[in-house]
C-alpha cells in the first residue's frame, strides 16, 4: 500500500467479529456511494482443509446464528464444524442433572428448533474471509496498526506497510486490542484466579444433542456437543490445581472428569491435547469517541459460565450496523458522526455491564458457601415454566 487510501470505516481486528461486521456493512451506501471499508488483519486465516476440530469453539445463539446466515456464511461452514444443541442441563450437587437442585432448558419451551449450535471459531472465520475476498467490496490490508492520529475531518492510521485515513475506526480487536490502547481508554480488569481448561472429548454414551454443565467447587465444566460425537470441555479451575490436572495422563484425567461429572455420558476418553487459558472479565470504560468505536472483546470480555461471549460480540454487531444503516441514509452523514456512535453505546453498554455483573456473582455464589442455596435456587427455576422461558430466550439473543 504505497499510497495513502482513504476510507469511510475502518476495522481493526480480522475475527469473527470483524469481519462479520466487514460484511455487513458491504451492503450499506453513503449517500450515493458504496461505504468504502477496510480491514486490518497482519494474520489472516488459512484455509481450513480438513475434518479435525480447533478447540477453540464458541455455542452461538440463533441470533448470532441468524446473521451469520443473512450474510451467507452458516451454509458455507462445513458439517463437521456445527453441532446443532436443542437441551441444555445445569446441576450443581453430586445426583447428576436429574436432582432437585437442576434445571433443564430445551428448545420447545422457547418456541425454537434448537437452543443454538457449537461452532468451530476458525472454520466461520474463514468463511468469512472468503466471502471478503470474493465480493471485493472491502479491502483486506494484511498489516499492523503501530500509530493514529485524530484529525479534523478523519483518523489517520499508520500501518506497518503504508498510511490510511478514515471517518470511522472500529476496533474488533480482541481483549488486548491495540486500538483501545492507542486510544487511551481504560478497562477494568476482574482476575478470579480460574484458569479454562478445554479439550475434546469422547463419551461412550450419544451426547442426545445436549450441552452439560455441572457446578463443581472450583468452578463450572461443561460439556458442549459436537457433530462426530464427541464433546468439547470448558473447565474453570483455580489456578494452583490447573497445574495437577496437565500432570495427569489422558486415562487419569479422563476418569476424574468421569467423576466430576457424575458419569452423565459415561466414560470419557481423551482425544486431543488439554491447553490452558486464564480467566478474567473485563468492560471498557467507554465504546465511543470521536471517530472510534469498539465491539466485541475490545469493548468487554465476560466469564465463560455464561457461554455468552461470542453472541454479546454479535450484539455489538448488529447494534452497530443498524444504527450505521439507518444513519446513512441522510444526506451527508458522516460514519463518524458522534452522535450516532453514542446511540450505538447506549444500547450495548448497559446490556453488556448487566451480563458481566450477573456472571460475577454467579460465580462467586456458586464457589463461596452460599453454593447449596444457588443449588436450591436452580431447583425453584425449574419448577417455574415463566422463568425458564425468560432464561431460555435471553440464552437465545431474544
């Protein structure tokens, strides 16, 4: 990129969430002209060229589903890459999902097909880089962004190739993202001392479509279906246990976690390697500025207890896109224009901040002593058809 290009809207960050945005906005004109966007990305995604499964999975909502869809991704992930989930069961005591302290969500309660599907993250962020590439409206810059600076009329972005200048950058780039911190905005940060670990699995009874997740001492594990069988682990663990559990050999982890898990899909057998991630939440002061947004895990990164992250990344999404559709269609908008991007934070920082602070205390309820009393308040959820809708639904992006 020899010379400078100019754009109206600039993304940083070549994710899911990214480029989802990327494609939405395709579609949008300003005023008379097609919206001129880019995307940052130094690292773009490889093809992925055969049936072995990332661990990186995400279980997404029908919302989110839904837009990956009206952009014409879903029916390009292969196969083997969703795993539709119509059932849901939470436990917390060592009965199994059938006590009295559990609840069990399924799709017709809320009226749906399904509760939504377990993707793998690098099969849809192909697909979506593909379909970039192939409509040729948004150009892909394979660089990093070193520097910017705020201009009267535009940002002027520094690239590790070039220069580029744009009325709107939205940074989609991730928990570290450098946009946020060339921006000077600060996050609050919550360590738990947990660490995810996260494997695949092989049960030796039919997972029935099911996601599973007991409430341990330590913290929740859960096991997410996936279309050959097997079944996806997401185990929050303190931090000074997660070192003995790699110790273990696959047939002595494997048999813990059996028991764990109170044997509901009967033994379970290893199939990949176990990889380790700490665990924190995390929220943006603020989304918005002059001629800046952030979406996604820039803006606010949430506990995995909610399974929630990736669909609260979409909602981001959709909340801009439509805020941009609307916008533009007066004559002479500007994409950067402050009072548009404020409706855009107000309609996602609140939802955002409540779903955090809702996982905050879940967590610490169901690891303090207070653990036997959430089990009981699972129980009375149960038992309530009104309550389980409403939980279903919002699960669902309703």
């Amino acid at each position: 990129m020899s010379q400078p290009r100019s754009y109206d809207v600039v993304i940083a960050g070549g994710g899911v969430i990214g480029l989802l945005l990327a494609r939405l906005l395709t579609e949008l004109r300003c005023g008379a002209d097609a919206l001129r966007i880019a995307v940052i990305e130094p690292d773009p995604p490889m093809p992925v060229s055969d049936e072995s499964l990332d661990l990186r999975v995400s279980a997404l909502s029908p919302a989110s589903l839904q837009m990956l869809d009206s952009v014409g991704c879903l029916a390009r992930v292969p196969a083997h890459a969703q795993c539709a989930f119509d059932t849901m069961r939470v436990w917390q005591n060592g009965d199994g999902p059938e006590n009295d302290h559990a609840i069990c969500f399924s799709a017709a309660q809320a009226g749906a097909a399904e509760l939504g599907r377990i993707v793998e993250n690098r099969s849809v962020r192909a697909v979506l880089w593909s379909l970039l590439e192939e409509d040729g409206r948004c150009d892909l810059l394979q660089a990093e962004l070193t520097a910017l600076t705020e201009r009267a009329g535009d940002m002027q972005l520094q690239l590790t190739n070039g220069v580029a200048h744009t009325r709107l950058l939205i940074g989609a780039d991730g928990a570290a993202s450098p946009v946020r911190e060339l921006l000077g905005i600060r996050s609050r940060e919550i360590t738990y001392g947990e660490n995810a670990l996260v494997a695949h699995l092989q049960p030796a009874l039919p997972h029935q479509a099911t996601a599973w997740q007991k409430f341990l001492p330590g913290g929740p594990a859960a096991l997410l279906p996936l279309a050959d069988g097997r079944v996806s682990l997401v185990w929050s663990h303190p931090e000074d246990d997660t070192e003995h559990l790699l110790a273990l050999d696959d047939q002595e982890f494997a048999a813990r976690l059996t028991r764990e898990l109170d044997g509901v899909l009967g033994e379970l057998s290893c199939t990949t390697a176990r990889a380790v991630f700490p665990l924190c939440s995390a929220h943006a002061e603020r989304y918005t500025g002059r001629r800046f947004a952030l979406v996604g895990d820039a803006a606010h990164r949430i506990h995995p207890l909610a399974g929630q992250g990736a669909n609260l990344g979409m909602r981001d999404v959709a909340a801009l896109s439509s805020e941009l559709r609307e916008f533009l269609r007066q004559p002479l908008a500007d994409p950067g224009d402050p009072r548009m991007l404020r409706r855009y934070e107000r309609s996602r920082k609140g939802d955002n901040a409540l779903t955090l602070r809702t996982m905050q205390g879940l967590d610490g309820l169901f690891t303090s002593g207070l653990a036997e009393l959430a089990g009981a308040g699972m129980g009375m959820v149960d038992r309530s058809p009104l309550l389980k809708s409403m939980l279903a639904r919002y699960a669902m992006g309703g």
